[in-house]
C-alpha cells in the first residue's frame, strides 16, 4: 500500500509538471506514459510475487505481465486520456482550473496494475466469476493493438521523438468514425479499433482540453481513414500535444490563450 501511495505521489507531481510545461516535448510525453504504464506493472508483480515461491512461476508472471503490458499499453492510454476529460469537466462544474496528466498518469498506472492482478487472480482460480468480462477485455485488446503487420513489434509504442509539426487546431464536426465500420477495407481488427473509437467518441466531454483533442483525432482519422494501431498512437500524441494550450483553461478559454504560467 505504501508503494502505491509513494507511486500515485509521484505520477501527480509528473503530471503537474507536464501541465504547467509551455512547450510540452514528445520525448517528455514518452517517458510520462511509460513510467507510469511500466510502474503499474511493477506495482503488480511485487503485489503478486509472495504468491508464488517456485522460480519458474515467478517468471511466468513476469513474462504474462509483460504481454498483458504490450497489448493493453494503447487501449490504457486511450481509457486513461478519456478519464482525465472526465476530470476535467468536473472540476469546470465547480469553476476550479482544470489538469490533465496527474489524472491521465494515475490511471494508466492503476489500469495495468488491474488488469495484471485480475488476470493472476482469474488464472489462479479466485475470481473465476469475471473470466468472461477479462478474456473479452483480452482479446479486445489484441484486436486493438495488432490491426496490422506494421504492428507487430516488441514495444507497443515507440515515438520518442516526432518529427512532423504538430497538426492545426481544428474543432470537432461529427463523429467520423461510426459512419464507416462496415467499410469493406477494413479487417476485424480495423473494424474493432474503429467502432471502439466511435463508441469512445461520444462519451467525450465538450471541454476545452478534451474538445482541442477530439478535434484533431477527427481531422487526423478524416485524413487517414485506414492506418496501423502504431499510427493511431502517433495522432493521440500529435492530439495531445495540439492540446496542450488548452489545459487549465475555463469554458471560454480560446486556443492559444494558455493560463499556465
């Protein structure tokens, strides 16, 4: 418990820092995720470790938690970045300044540490009962993050560095992507990114950081209608990082009029 209060600790004073930054670099935005994402992954480990006293079972934690890592890191982040709009609209209600990454790191921490102890817990026969709900989460997850041969890699995300400017502010028209998910280019694993986006795309909030992010998500996919997950993660950083202006903002705050100090 300790460690994970030190662990949420420290993925709050990241995110504040990553707020209040001006000019928010891809390789900062890159190593937030990752450590947060790679720290939920140890806080499970180390939770799941006194369980299992062979080696070889120890090792086979670590190597399922690192799969469940590889597959879940793309649609965590998705989720992760849905519910900072979500805490951003509440704190609008209450007319307080909004943040984004001490939200959105604390919860792609917590997702990977559930998603890990859960699927130990499910296997070792304890809570049998939401093996449907996790395998299905599983296997949607997969789909997710393999729509393509582009993204059959070791590292689910690997954007340290982008080199192309950053997309023009654009705001949100319509859903884009409920309208072609019966298109008969796209694969089942297209066909489930796609239709996931969409679903996504409705139950984002009209906040001013979460709009800015939704906007461009909607242009970019216009544009690029059939791309890898690979290429997916590459627009929620471009997205992300378009954004950035917007954080801290009230409900009339208009892009480029950052408040962060």
């Amino acid at each position: 418990m300790r460690g994970a209060v030190v662990a949420a600790c420290a993925l709050a004073g990241i995110g504040v820092w990553l707020d209040r930054t001006h000019d928010l670099d891809q390789w900062a935005l890159f190593v937030a995720f990752h450590v947060a994402s790679l720290l939920g992954v140890v806080l499970a480990i180390a939770r799941l470790w006194p369980r299992y006293t062979q080696p070889y079972l120890r090792l086979i934690v670590v190597v399922c938690s690192i799969i469940v890592w590889r597959v879940s890191y793309f649609p965590i982040m998705v989720f992760a970045g849905w519910t900072a709009t979500l805490g951003e609209w509440a704190l609008l209600q209450v007319n307080l300044p909004t943040i984004i990454y001490p939200t959105f790191l604390i919860f792609m921490a917590l997702m990977h540490w559930v998603a890990i102890t859960a699927g130990a817990y499910m296997i070792g026969g304890k809570k049998i009962y939401v093996a449907p709900a996790l395998v299905s989460a599983f296997i949607i997850a997969v789909l997710v993050s393999f729509t393509s041969r582009d993204d059959l890699t070791l590292l689910p995300d690997h954007f340290f560095v982008l080199e192309q400017p950053l997309p023009r502010s654009k705001a949100p028209v319509d859903n884009p992507y409920l309208p072609v998910v019966s298109e008969p280019h796209y694969n089942v694993a297209e066909r489930v990114l796609v239709f996931a986006s969409g679903a996504m795309y409705a139950l984002i909030p009209s906040t001013p950081w979460s709009t800015a992010v939704k906007g461009v998500l909607e242009h970019l996919f216009r544009d690029n209608p059939k791309a890898s997950s690979a290429a997916r993660v590459k627009e929620h950083y471009l997205a992300f990082r378009r954004a950035h202006d917007r954080i801290a903002c009230t409900h009339d705050c208009a892009p480029g009029n950052s408040p962060i100090p």
